[in-house]
C-alpha cells in the first residue's frame, strides 16, 4: 500500500467501504444504541415527532385552514410525509454533526470518513421502520386498501436513503471545515418543511411550475410515497423527472466533495 | 529487500499555524472571498491584509528511512519534534504534503487508550465498538472477548456503562482491547504514560510478546527505558527530520547528551537566589560521562552561583528514575553536613559510591534550600544518564536478566537467598573489572 500526497478529485474507494462495512454497522448499532440507552419509553420515541406533527398540522392546516388533501382525511395525508420527512431531517441533522462529534477516532485512527455519515442515515432507518408501522396502522384505521403501487415502497425507501445520503455527505463535509454549518442546519430543515409537499399537495401548485418545484429532491420522494400507498393520481410525472435526477446530482457531488475534503478533516476537525 | 514492510521517502508534512482560528466559519469564507473578488474588481490586485499572513511549518521534512519485518524501532525526540506526526501519516491518518510511504502489512495504530469509546455504553459493547474502530472483525473479537475481559480484570464490571468507570479501570479496558489486535505492524504513541506501574509494566510485558512474535513494531516513546529494553534500533527526530537513526544505545546516547545541554540555566527565575548554572556527571574513573555501570560511583558536580550570600545552605541531590519515582537522595537537611556559606560562584559535588543501579535511564534533580527550609532554587531535572551494561558482567546470570532489568525495579540492595533445599546464596552487583575479573564491590 502506497501513502502519497492526494491529488485532485475523485470518488471514494467502494471497495474499501465494502471491505469496512461491518464498521458501518458498529456505527450505526452504537447510535442506536446510545440514544436508546436510559430511556424509559424508548423506540416510541420514534412516533411522538412524526405523530404530533400531524396532530399539528391536521388542527392548524387541515381543520382551520382547510386545506384539500386530494381525498383522503388529512391525518393521513400528511402522516404519509411526514413518515419519510422525518427520516430525512433527523438523518441529516445527525449527519451534519457526525464527523465533528467523532473527532476522538477521525484523528486516531484510519477508516474511510465516508462510514460516519452513511451511519447516520443507516441508523435513522430504525426510526423510520417504527413510524412506517404506524402508518400502517392508520392506513387500516382509514381502510385505506394499498394498491399494487405500494410494491414501489422498498424503491421509494432506497430513494429517501439516497437523497438524504446526498444531503448528510455535504452537510457533514462543510461542517468539519466551517463550523457554523450545524447551526443552520435545524434551521435549514425547518424552511426545507415548507418547500416540500408536506403539509399541503403539490397540486396546488400550477402545472407549470411544477417541475421548478421539483428541483427539491423531497418533493419527489414524498409524493412518491402518496402515490405508493395512498394511490393518489397522476399529473405529477413532472416532478419525478426533474427530482429524481437531482437526488442523484446531489449524491454524486457529495461524494466527490467529500472525497476531496476527507483528506483534511483529521488536520482541521 | 523483499522483506522491508516499511518505506519511507523524503516524507514531508506542512501545517498551518498561527493567529487563524482552527476552524474558521462558513461566513467568514463567503465573506473573504467576496472582499477579495470586490478588491481585485476594484483595483486590479487582490488583497490580502498583512496581518492575516498564514504561517507554515515543516512539521516533517525530507523523512527518509527502511524498516525490516520484525523490527523493533523506537523513535525519539522533544515535544513537537514530528514524532506523533510521522505516526499519523503512517497510519493513514492524515496525508503527507510531498514524499511517499509503502507499507507491506496490516497496520494496527496505537495513539490513544481507549478510542471511540462513549460512556453510555457498557465495557461489553465498548469492546466491540473500540474492537472494531480499531480494525477488529467481528468474529475475531468474538474470539478473544474473554481474553481481553480477563487481561483488563474487569470480568464483574464488563456490563456496567463505562462513565461508571475508574479512570484506571478504563485504561485497563482501552489497552486490553488494544493489545489483542495482533496486527503485523504495530504504531505505538506514548500510550504507556498513563496507567499505574503495575499496569505499565503488564503493558510493557504484552508489547514485549508482540515483539517477540516477530511483528514489526514502531514505538514512540520518552521513556528511555522502555526504548533500550525494546527496540534494537532508535530514530532520533529533531525538528522533524531526522537527526540520528542507528542501534539505540549510540541514538539515545546522543539524544540524551543533546538534551543535558539544554539544561544550562542563564537567568533566574522568579525568588530563586541560586543558579544552576551546569552539573557535569563523572563515573569511578572521573571520566566526564553520562553511561554508568551498575557498579559505578555517581559523582554529581554541581555548578552554581548564588546571587548574595546565603548562610548554611542546604543541598540536596536526588537520583530518581525516568518516570520520575525518587529512588534515592544526599540531603543535608537529614546529614547535617553544610557549608558554612555560599557566595557568588561556587562548586559543590556529592559521589555516590557503588550506585547498585540496574541497567535503566535516570534522572539527576538538585535541590537548594536556605537555612529556614525555604526554596533557594526550584528542585528541578538537571541531568540525565544511563545506567548500561550486561547484567552477567556484574553477577546476574538469569538468560532473561538483561530483558527483564529495564523493567525491574532500579535500586539493587544486596540480599541473601535461604533456599527451599537449605542453600543460602548472597547477590550483590559484582565489581566489574573491564579486563575481565569479577570482586564484590564497594570493598
């Protein structure tokens, strides 16, 4: 093995994250289990975010506002986004911090950097699978009979890791070099909310714009996950051409980004 | 040449210092960047205020050195001499700024005790954890659980969260899961200051079979000590190149001669009324040196110059190992005897007969004290030296003596064994003629 001076741009090594994958599952496993760790309710931590969001919207939206929710009651209409939205800006606001947080092993041992925020993202999934029961839980609830379309959900789930994949590699990049990045993410998150169709329908929205709107790669992830289980209709083919590949734009110019900063985080973290 | 596991060529690292914040913020950037872009818009030039310069330094430079499977090498220097550095590039760490390493092997780095530990979790899941950080499989920590719970003695503690810990007993945990690693070639930092002895010394003793596997092992260390017992050869870094690389008695010779000569004190300090101004170490043959044998008389001459004149002084002269444990002492303030007064520039010296030393570093400490016991002069490291030699030349034929007497303990009192079979055998470190005949010393 050669030690030389890095030059330029290039992707990260997948090999070598392939041969470090079990270290990518210790991280996780440690996440998990260190935030579950003295609590007394424990995973249904998971449920009170997601679930009182809706409650929230659904009084505040749903009830004073009015808003349509394309036929279906609104709990649920917003419960199907806010399932994968809280994924996403749980992973990402751990990931934002990971690497900074891990300064202790970054700067005393070698492993490829990359495993840090892929395990933030990996380890929201247990969350993520919690809130899903839920879901469908009201979906029975609401007798909401699931289409063929809901086969789409493992899709749709490897499309929310991705997207928030994309999101965390930036973030936690930026944030080992300029530390005020972690302080704009919650705040990110929160005006990222309303971008993204989650309290209301991107059908609100004339058809036009609607690919301008779908420049936000949540957009497309939630209302991939209406269409999959609430089988709410079409004219929304737009949206999907436009975020779906900005998910992936914005997952390959993270690992490149990162790629290139990995190399300073253990001289500046 | 197929069997060098370890390369390196004209290895270099720069660093950014000085009055920039080590990390800086995203605004600021944004901010530097649009300044310099309106500036240059503006005048054609792009500023760049003078007080901002960046200052650099070589932390390594034109590093350049070969290292053979089961090696054992020790790499010493002053504080900031590139040492941790060297280790970090070489761990993968972070990146060289020019020249290159190979590396035939795996790689196991000991920085630190205790890495990627988190107080949450139980020893248990700590191990794992750490186990894995470090480069573990699972299935090979699975292998060697109880063997590390056993190494650390923490078999009733292993499922307690680990902020429950004594700070020894997380030592223990930490370099019980680092010393299964087993890897084939082995980065260790300095991790042995810290731990009771009688855990550095089990330390010492696992590094020892690590070596004797026939691993390659690179050792960072100030303990000069654990350098001689280990390794057969010393890199000495100084000011991050390297200023000695050879046999590690010759390397930690000079080391040590170079560092004795920064003890030279010009200026006192704050309420000191003696200066120190140089200690020359002489053995049985008045022979200016600092390689003593265990039979050696110790003479300490003591330079110094007192500010005005001080009435019935006490000095004092301690010798104490590496790690700093006092091992013994010529004090006044228990003898009795002192000068009448002292003024100006002035030389006192104390010999000590027949030091009875085992084959170790140590350090020379003088302490001055005015007639109602107050500080002349801050008790402070003067100097110094080695105790060297092979411990069957002075009496002492076990096989494994000259390993095991870098580790013992130093001072040798002599003593009798009454046997089990009746026998009574005496041990004494025996004069050491060097033209080759034995007597009981201090005769």
């Amino acid at each position: 093995m050669i030690i030389r001076p890095s030059r330029g741009w290039g992707f990260p090594d997948l090999r070598e994250i392939w041969e470090y994958r079990e270290l990518l599952y210790f991280f996780a496993w440690r996440s998990i289990k260190v935030r579950y760790k003295q609590t007394v309710i424990g995973a249904l931590w998971a449920l009170i975010q997601p679930f009182f969001t809706m409650v929230v919207f659904t009084v505040i939206f749903g009830i004073l506002a009015r808003m349509p929710s394309e036929g279906v009651p609104y709990p649920i209409f917003t419960y199907t986004a806010l399932v994968p939205w809280t994924y996403f800006a749980n992973s990402i606001t751990q990931a934002s911090r990971s690497i900074v947080d891990n300064r202790g092993i970054i700067t005393k041992v070698y492993l490829p950097r990359l495993i840090i925020p892929a395990a933030s993202v990996l380890s929201e999934l247990l969350d993520f699978t919690v809130a899903f029961l839920l879901l469908m839980g009201m979906m029975m609830f609401y007798s909401i009979m699931p289409t063929s379309a809901i086969l789409l959900v493992p899709l749709l789930i490897l499309l929310s890791m991705a997207t928030a994949l994309g999101v965390a590699l930036w973030m936690s990049a930026l944030n080992a070099i300029y530390r005020d990045v972690q302080y704009a993410v919650p705040f990110l998150v929160q005006i990222w909310l309303f971008a993204t169709p989650v309290a209301y329908s991107s059908r609100l929205l004339p058809e036009a714009w609607r690919p301008m709107y779908g420049i936000n790669p949540m957009v497309g992830v939630i209302e991939g996950f209406r269409w999959a289980l609430l089988g709410s209709g079409g004219g929304l083919e737009p949206i999907f051409t436009v975020s779906i590949p900005i998910t992936l734009l914005l997952l390959v110019t993270g690992l490149l980004y990162f790629r290139h900063m990995e190399k300073t985080f253990a001289d500046l973290v | 040449m197929n069997d060098v596991v370890i390369r390196v060529e004209n290895l270099g690292k720069l660093y950014r210092i000085g009055k920039r914040e080590p990390y800086s913020t995203l605004r600021d950037a944004l901010a530097r960047t649009f300044s310099r872009a309106l500036s240059r818009a503006y005048s054609g030039r792009s500023s760049g205020n003078p007080g901002e310069r960046d200052q650099y330094i070589w932390a390594l430079k034109g590093v350049s050195f070969e290292v053979r499977k089961g090696e054992v090498v020790g790499i010493i220097g002053a504080n900031g001499a590139g040492k941790s550095t060297l280790l970090k590039i070489l761990s993968r760490i972070t990146d060289p700024t020019e020249g290159h390493a190979e590396i035939n092997g795996r790689v196991g780095s000991l920085l630190e005790i205790g890495t990627g530990f988190h107080p949450e979790l139980t020893g248990h899941e700590n191990i794992y954890f750490s186990g894995a950080v470090l480069g573990m499989k699972k299935s090979e920590i699975d292998r060697r659980f109880d063997e590390i719970v056993a190494f650390a003695e923490l078999e009733k503690f292993i499922d307690t969260p680990v902020k429950y810990y004594s700070s020894g007993m997380q030592v223990r945990l930490g370099f019980a899961i680092a010393a299964h690693l087993e890897p084939e070639i082995m980065l260790i930092d300095e991790v042995l200051a810290v731990g009771d002895a009688a855990f550095q010394k089990k330390c010492l003793g696992k590094i020892g079979n690590v070596v004797e596997e026939g691993n390659t092992v690179l050792f960072v260390s100030h303990n000069m000590g654990a350098i001689r017992g280990l390794c057969q050869r010393a890199i000495w870094l100084n000011e991050g190149k390297i200023a000695e690389d050879g046999e590690t008695q010759r390397v930690v010779s000079r080391y040590l001669t170079a560092v004795q000569e920064g003890f030279i004190q010009r200026q006192p300090k704050d309420g000191e009324r003696v200066i120190i101004e140089r200690v020359v170490l002489r053995n049985s043959q008045g022979e200016k040196t600092l390689d003593f044998t265990p039979d050696d008389d110790l003479i300490v001459e003591v330079y110094f110059r007192a500010l005005d004149r001080i009435e019935k002084p006490y000095f004092s002269v301690t010798v104490a190992s590496r790690l700093g444990w006092r091992l013994f002492r010529a004090d006044m303030t228990l003898d009795g005897h002192r000068p009448d007064y002292i003024e100006g520039d002035g030389m006192i010296a104390c010999k000590f007969k027949s030091i009875r030393l085992l084959p170790q570093s140590y350090v020379v400490r003088i302490g001055v004290r005015a007639k109602d016991r107050s500080k002349l002069t801050g008790t402070r490291d003067v100097g110094f030296f080695n105790v060297i030699g092979r411990m069957a030349d002075f009496g002492f034929a076990a096989e494994i003596a000259d390993r095991e007497a870098w580790r013992s303990a130093p001072v040798v009192v002599p003593y009798e064994w009454h046997l089990p079979d009746g026998r009574v055998i005496s041990v004494d470190i025996k004069h050491y003629d060097k033209r080759g005949k034995s007597d009981e010393v201090g005769g």
